[in-house]
C-alpha cells in the first residue's frame, strides 16, 4: 500500500510500505494491505512503518529503527486517512 507521512513543514515520507501502526486516540491500531476505509484522529506516540522503504536525507533526523526493524516517527498528534490502499498521516 502507499503511505504519505506529511507535516507542517514538509513531506516526510511517501511511498510503498507493507504495514503502519498508528497510535489512535482510542489505543494504536495497524492497517495492512487492502484494510477497510478509516479516517482517525491520532494522539501522541509513535507511528511505525514496516517495509523496504528509504527515508529522504533532509528528514532522516526524525525517523528511528525500532525494536522489531519498522521505522519509527514520533508524533505529538494528527489525522490519518486509508482510502483505496493509500494511507495519509497528517502529522504534528
């Protein structure tokens, strides 16, 4: 699926992921290929994404590896919307 991560600022990340954890304001909940349509308010924490996937070096600095190899961006909140395998992270 394709995943757009974009801030204020800048576009953080887009391209082709495998899986994305997010931390919902009701608890963290992941989507993979082909989950259902939801848009989700998003709360402090980690957003996590699985996947051969190559961060620009202007933004390198805000990403992290995790324990289990995802990529890890920390969010203080946000909005997320999965439509049609396209998930977009709008993300402070």
């Amino acid at each position: 699926m394709y995943l757009e991560i974009v801030s204020p600022e800048a576009t953080l990340f887009a391209g082709e992921v495998t899986s994305v954890t997010v931390p919902g304001i009701n608890g963290e909940f992941q989507m993979l290929q082909n989950h259902a349509p939801i848009v989700s308010l998003l709360q402090q924490g980690e957003v996590k994404v699985q996947g051969d996937i190559t961060i620009e070096e202007e933004v390198q600095d805000k990403f992290a590896k995790g324990a289990n190899g995802e990529t890890v961006l920390a969010i203080s909140s946000g909005t997320i919307e999965l439509k049609d395998n396209k998930v977009i992270v709008l993300a402070d």
